[in-house]
C-alpha cells in the first residue's frame, strides 16, 4: 500500500518522462551527432567531420534567410505594436458594440494561415488584384507586392500583422484594464490631454504588455514558413526565403539531413539568443 | 458638434473593422463567381455559379481531409486534456522526490526552438515506421508543455480539502482527476480544449513533412499543396473554393464561441 502511493506519482507524470524522452531529449541530441554527418536517409550514414559546420558558414542563402527573417521581424513588430495598442486604447473607451468589433478584428486570428495567404496572394495580384485595382483606382501606380524583390518581404509582414493584430488588441485590452482608473482621474483634474494622458500614464503602465508582445511576436516570426512557401516559394530572387523555408526545402525537398539539422541547430542558437537578449532588456527596464 | 465627432469616430472604426472581414467575404464572394469576373470582383459577381466547388472536388479528397482534420485534431485534444490534468495534478498536489526537477524541465522544454528537433524528430518517425500514419500526426502532439502547466496552476487554487475528502470517501486517484477536479476546472478545460484544437487544426508543417499519401492528409495540408502545386491550373476560383471550405468549420464554430475562443487565446498568449 505505501509502495502505491510512492509510485503513483511517477505513474502519472510517466506520459511526459517518455514523451520528453523520445521526442525532446533523444532529438537534441540526435540533431547534435547528426551535423557531423551526411545522410539522405536512404544510404548509411557517412561521418563527415566539420563539413556541414563549413557548408554553413560559407551558404550565402541560409545567411540571407536569416536576414529576411529579420526584415519581417523589424517591419512586423513595430507595426502590430501601434496598430493593435491604437485600436486597443480605443476599444477600450466607452463605446457601443465593442464586442462587435473586438470580434471583427479577432477573426483573422482564428483562421488558418492557409486561408489567409491564398486570400492575400489574390489580393497582392498585380495586374488584377484588389490592392492594385483600388491603387489605379485613385490614380496611383501599380505596386508589385509579391514580385518586386524589395517589397514582397514588406508584403508578408503586412499580411501577417493583418493576421495576428487581433490577438495582440485582446492582450493590449488586458494590460490597460490593470491601470488605476484613479491615474487618469487625478491626470484630468490637473487638465492633461488625451495624448498626455497616454504617454505618462498608459504607456509605462502597459509596458510589461508590450515586452510580451514583442517576445511572443518574435517567436512566432522565427516560424515564419507556410506564408512564403504558398506566396512566393521564397522568390522573387529568395528575397522571401524564410530560415525555416531553407531548412524545410534542404531537409525535405533535398534530403540533406546532416546538413538540415546543422541549419537547425544554429538557427535554434540565434534564436534562443535574441529571446535571452530581449528577456534582460525587460529585466533591466524594469 | 459633439455629435458629428461621435458619428464620425464610430465611422472610423466600422471602416478599420471592415477592413477586416470585408477580404474574407470578397474571398467567399470570389469563390462563387465564375473565373472571369474574379479579377474585377469587388461586391457582388454578375452572375454565381458553383463550378469552383464542383472542379475542386473532382480535383481533391477535401472531405477525406476535413474528417483526417477531425480525427487528428480530437484526438490529440483529448490526449493533451487527459494527460496535461494527470501530469498537473502529480505537479500540484502530490508530494515526490524530482517533483521540482520535472517542472523545471517542462518549463525549460517550452522555451526550447522547434526548429531544433524538426529534422530529428521527422527521422524518428521514419524510424518507427510511421510516416504516412496518423500516429505521426498524433502522438507527438500528445504532451504538451503550455497544458501541463495551466493545469498546475489551475489545480493549485482547487483547495486541498476537497481532495482529501474524496479520498476517504474511497476515490482512487483517476477518479480525483476526472470526477473531483475536472469538474471543478472547466475554465482550464475550455482554455486548453480551444487553444489544443485551433493549434493542431491549423498545423501545416509537421504533416507537409510525414504524410505523403493523399487520403491521409489533413485539410491546411491538402488545401496548400493544391494552391501551390499544378493542380489547381492557375485558377483562382478553385483556390478560393479550397480556402473558403478550409475557414468555414472553424469561422462557424467562432461565431458561436467567440467569446471563448477570444478569451482562451488571450490566456494562453499571456501565460506563454
């Protein structure tokens, strides 16, 4: 009977012994032995020193994924963080129907991103597409959304911001019901605007919103993966080749998995790095 | 003049609203105009037709895939609700040696980049023989760490009395989990539930990467091969079609839980 209920605990968090085990553990350390090696799956595999470690130092495309990458990053970020903290503060003002557009500005968000980009890949068109329709319309000039090499990146960044902005308005609206109400009343007594109002008070007050924001967004960046492979396939001239678009085309389209896993490996390290960077930024500010 | 600020403030906001549903009506919109009106399409097509639906499934297995989708995404639900609650209670209300260790590796695991396991875990699957297999699907969505973790904490604030209680009255620990706490936690259960579900729903990587076999491909999978492979011919309506079937089952289930599934996604955002 004792023995029981010393075992049962370990009875229950067994599932997650295993499923760390197998799926968790035993990866990481795979992926670590396989980047010293070549291996198509099929043939054995073949040891191959610090080749892979070479390859990846000296591949201009893996560098410039990680660049694009980044450009997402620096476009997207900023960008959700001013759309969704401008309707956020305006939401949360007393209007009628705010669960109307709350729910309106929500519904991106629950859609697949596979919905998503078909949509936007049509409304990118460049001689049909809505965007450029309406651009002609008011008697602009066309813009090459998806095939001008410097504006598809931009162009992803703006459809997935489009996409995820809903969830960081929600977010945004928890953060600023934490604020005192008592704050904005003493601030209107000494007679301060609306836009004082939300620099003194709102803004410092949000801040631990915003830096969860932003870790999430980077995250959630780093993945970037099915909008470039449906839109683009990475082009025009890779300038939309993603880091795990690269990976995913040399792990699973060329069957390199040394090679894949070593890309895997060091974007992983970046990644962890940016997040650890960002983490003792916050810590520090606050 | 107060009133025409009103008025044009709540015009303001109707339009940046529309701006988000309006691209999802010109899809639907799309979907049942024929070919040539779509590049001119704004409203309302002249005439509507059917055509896209009927070529795209001659084309494509969706409803296969819609019920892959179904199997796929309940059961892992199901298996990350009953394990998520099992291993959240062992972490929250049993007392053993490595208790704090496991937490601490849960908590680690979560900050720990996929991109790092995907080639490894994809060989793993090869290994068991599980490519083109739902397991691949399933089982390795089947513990995850976010779960383990909101139902800890969940089952922390579920006092301590009540667990006792049951236990005189005879309860075996299962049924503490299932008949004592998860009645109790229905908040976690629904948070969990959605996020689990939305998230293996939409999942689009991991099965590009272990299925092969058509019949077995769930609905974001199959619906992105179509729009990027040949088949869809370069026509837009089809594609369209495809998206429309892919967003209706959760855009329905949304305009009936809206309210849950805001709130779900908002709490596991800020526990995340």
């Amino acid at each position: 009977m004792i023995n029981r209920k010393k075992i049962l605990p370990y009875l229950l968090v067994s599932p997650y012994i295993l499923h760390f085990l197998l799926f968790v553990s035993f990866p990481v350390a795979f992926s670590i032995i396989l980047t010293f090696h070549k291996w198509n799956i099929i043939s054995p595999m073949e040891y191959s020193g610090i080749s892979n470690y070479i390859q990846l130092f000296n591949d201009k495309t893996f560098f410039k994924s990680i660049g694009n990458t980044l450009i997402f990053l620096v476009i997207h970020i900023p960008l959700q963080i001013t759309i969704a903290l401008f309707l956020a503060e305006i939401l949360n003002q007393k209007i009628k129907l705010r669960g109307v557009f709350r729910g309106a500005f929500f519904l991106p968000v629950i859609v697949s991103g596979v919905v998503v980009t078909i949509l936007w890949q049509q409304l990118y068109g460049f001689d049909t597409g809505l965007l450029n329709r309406i651009f002609t319309g008011i008697g602009l000039d066309k813009i090459g959304w998806l095939i001008d090499p410097k504006i598809a990146m931009p162009s992803i960044a703006l459809m997935a911001t489009w996409k995820n902005v809903g969830l960081y308005i929600v977010l945004f609206l928890v953060g600023l019901q934490t604020v005192p109400p008592q704050f904005y009343e003493a601030a209107d007594l000494e007679g301060a605007s609306h836009l004082q109002k939300f620099f003194k008070i709102t803004l410092p007050m949000i801040n631990p919103t915003i830096f969860m924001v932003v870790i999430l967004s980077t995250i959630g960046g780093f993945s970037l993966f099915i909008e470039p492979y449906i839109m683009t396939g990475g082009g025009p001239l890779n300038s939309t080749v993603s880091a795990v678009l690269y990976i995913y085309k040399q792990g699973f389209f060329y069957y390199h998995m040394g090679y894949a896993a070593t890309l895997g490996l060091f974007f992983a390290l970046i990644i962890l790095a940016v997040v650890v960077i960002q983490k003792k930024f916050i810590e520090t500010e606050n | 003049m107060k009133k025409l600020k009103t008025i044009l403030f709540y015009f303001a906001l109707a339009v940046s609203a529309l701006l988000f549903v309006y691209p999802f009506y010109w899809m639907l919109m799309g979907s049942f105009a024929p070919e040539n009106e779509i590049g001119s399409l704004t409203f309302l097509p002249n005439s509507v037709t059917l055509s896209s639906y009927s070529q795209m499934l001659d084309k494509i297995p969706i409803g296969g895939a819609f019920i892959n989708s179904i199997i796929v995404a309940s059961s892992i639900t199901i298996g990350v609700l009953i394990f998520g609650s099992m291993i959240g209670y062992a972490l929250s209300k049993l007392q053993f040696r490595g208790r704090d260790l496991i937490f601490y590796i849960i908590i680690f695991t979560m900050t720990l980049p996929f991109q790092i396991t995907l080639i490894p875990q994809y060989i793993i699957m090869v290994k068991l023989g599980w490519i083109d297999t739902y397991l691949a699907l399933i089982v390795p969505y089947l513990i995850n760490a976010l779960s383990i973790i909101m139902f800890r904490q969940y089952f922390k604030s579920i006092p301590d009395s009540l667990i006792d209680a049951a236990r005189i009255d005879g309860c075996n620990e299962m049924q503490i989990i299932f008949r004592i706490l998860w009645p109790n936690s229905l908040p976690a259960i629904i948070t969990i539930g959605i996020i689990t579900f939305m998230a293996s729903w939409n999942e689009v990587l991991w099965p590009l990467i272990v299925i092969r076999d058509e019949s077995l491909m769930t609905m974001p999978q199959l619906v992105t091969l179509f729009a990027v492979g040949g088949r869809a011919e370069s026509q837009l309506g089809v594609k369209l079609a495809s998206a429309v079937m892919l967003a209706l089952p959760i855009v329905v289930a949304y305009l009936f839980f809206q309210k849950y599934f805001i709130q779900s996604m908002a709490s596991a955002g800020i526990k995340e």
